[in-house]
C-alpha cells in the first residue's frame, strides 16, 4: 500500500544578515527530515531571508493496508520530532478517512452554517464603526504579543 503525505513547518521568518537571532527556521526542521527520506517541495522564497514556511512530500509504503495506519503514526511522530529542536510548528496533512469526511454531501449543512455565521460577523464588525476599531486594536495587540 502506498501513502502520499504532505508535512509542513512554520516558523518565524527574518533577515539572514540582519536580524537572524529572531528567528524560528523552518528550513531546520525540513532539513532534519530531507537528508534521510524524500524531496523539499517548497524551501523558501529569497536566499537572504531565513523562510517561514518549508513544505516537504514523502510517500508512506506497506506491503499491506493495516500496518499503513501505525507506519502513518510513526511517520508524524518522527515529523514532530524535528520540529520540537528547531522551535517550529508542523502540520500533516488530514486522514483519508477526513477527506472523504469533508466531502460528503452531509458535511455541507454543517459549512454552510459556518460559513453563514462568518459573513454575517463580518457584516457586523463591518457596519459597527465601534466593533471595527476594537477588531483593529485586538488584532494590532495580538501582533505586537506574536513579535515577542
């Protein structure tokens, strides 16, 4: 049985020459897990700016599908592992088993519905002049505590 997977890590990017001590190098961990398994799909954006986002691919292989879940487990625990040194978040993409989830004809209602309540937040943030600046200086707060 074979599996393709998709693993991303994300940290906090900056400038190489001048400002490297704040940052969280997503290419680290990518790195940690490129040199003895698969391919670096997404590494960066300019070779002077230290990434915050790597993306790497890998295929999982079982001669049979029942040890694919517990190989799958494994796998993310050793993607997690590399991100624990390096200080940057990871995601593994979704099950086959939420995938299929998330497109089924009953999942539908259910994104309706949220969708719905975001527009209609928005509707609210949007026409309420007072919600809308408390929305800004949250959100400028939020920043500023995310760039400590």
């Amino acid at each position: 049985m074979l599996r393709r997977v998709s693993v991303k890590y994300h940290g906090k990017p900056s400038h190489g020459g001048a400002y490297p001590w704040g940052r969280v190098n997503a290419l680290d961990a990518a790195a940690a897990l490129q040199q003895p398994l698969r391919i670096i799909t997404h590494g960066g954006e300019k070779p002077n700016i230290i990434p915050a986002y790597t993306g790497l691919e890998f295929c999982l292989r079982t001669p049979l599908v029942k040890d694919l879940r517990d190989l799958k487990a494994k796998a993310e625990a050793c993607f997690g592992g590399a991100a624990v040194p390096t200080g940057c978040q990871m995601h593994f993409n979704h099950t086959e088993e939420h995938t299929e989830a998330a497109g089924a004809e009953t999942a539908q209602l259910y994104t309706l519905r949220t969708a719905k309540a975001r527009a209609t937040t928005a509707v609210d943030v949007v026409c309420c002049p007072d919600r809308l600046r408390k929305v800004r200086e949250d959100f400028g707060l939020a920043k500023l505590k995310q760039e400590k």
